[in-house]
C-alpha cells in the first residue's frame, strides 16, 4: 500500500458517512405515527398530539437527509489528490433555492459519480440516476406517502454510501490521472 493510499483510507476514516439506518428508524416512527392517526381518528381527523408529532419527525427526516448530503460531500471533500467541486455547505444550502433545487438534485450526485469514477479508474457509479432516484424520493413523500418517501430516499443514501465506501478502499490513482488544483477541472475519468 502506497503513501497516497494510506492517506485516503485515513481521510475517509477520519470523516465517517452518515448513517443510513437513522433515516428509516425515522421513517419507520413516521409509518406508525400514520398507523396511529388512523386508530385515533375522530371524524376523519388524527388527534392533535399525533399530527404535531408527525410533522416534527418528517421535518426531522429532511433535516437529518440534508445532514447526510453534507456527510457525503465533507468525506470526499477531504481525499488528498482531489479537488471536490462542491463545498459541503452548498451541497446543502442549494436545496433551498426553488426551481433551482430540481436542478441541484441531480448535479451533487454527479459530483459524487466523478470522485467515484476518478477514484476506481472506471465508470461505476451514474449520478444522473441518483438524481433521478432522489426525485422521485421527494416526490412520493411530499404527495403521497413520508414513509415510502423515506425508505426511498434512505435507500439512495445507503447507495451513495456503499459507492463512496468503494471509492475510499480503491487501489491508488495513478500519478498521471491525479487531480489539477482548479476545483472546475476533472481529470482522469
């Protein structure tokens, strides 16, 4: 094992992914939370206490997802002989502008693809369909379900962080496809 190599294993030690299991345990209380505003119902209306409680764990679960967006790009930002394009506060803080954000959701996760391509040397990751992946997430918990928005969007996390984790273990990058100190340039692949 190189020197280089040594370092990105340390580096991605050293800033450990989210964990993915928080975000379906909060999914999950937000599924029996649904169970229980239907039990409790009185003419068609959960009872206070169990709506309140709702809408705190499914803010909950999008605050917790935006911390894990910043987990990814702040593990990454941190490999020695890469230059990640995007900081981790703007990977979070781009979210929140409107029409913007449909646009954002696909581009960090296509960041995300070219450490991981550039770090294995091939095409193994498509950030494009984690966007797509993403969207849809956010679409079915905003209009139809929070738990299966959430077990959906979780379940893109726990791509993310199986891709990153194989990036971080890779054999080293070649001297010739290391990276140049401009954050705009992506050498290699």
């Amino acid at each position: 094992m190189n020197e280089l190599s040594a370092r990105v294993r340390l580096a991605s030690e050293a800033q450990p992914l989210p964990k993915m299991w928080i975000g379906v345990l909060l999914g999950i209380i937000c599924l029996v939370l649904e169970i229980a505003g239907i039990v409790f119902s009185r003419n068609g209306e959960s009872p206070p206490i169990v709506h309140t409680a709702y809408l705190i764990i499914s803010y909950g679960i999008w605050l917790y997802w935006l911390f894990c967006v910043y987990k990814f790009h702040e593990a990454v930002d941190r490999i020695p002989g890469y230059q990640h394009p995007i900081t981790p506060a703007r990977a979070v803080a781009f979210h929140f502008l409107p029409l913007f954000n449909i646009y954002w959701i696909f581009r960090w996760p296509t960041a995300l693809a070219k450490f991981v391509n550039w770090r294995m040397q091939a095409k193994k990751m498509h950030g494009w369909i984690v966007g797509v992946l993403v969207l849809f997430s956010v679409i079915i918990f905003n209009a139809f379900d929070s738990f299966l928005g959430a077990m959906f969007l979780f379940g893109c996390g726990w791509y993310l962080n199986h891709r990153l984790k194989k990036a971080f273990t890779a054999p080293p990058v070649p001297e010739s496809a290391m990276m140049s100190l401009s954050r705009n340039q992506i050498l290699g692949l």
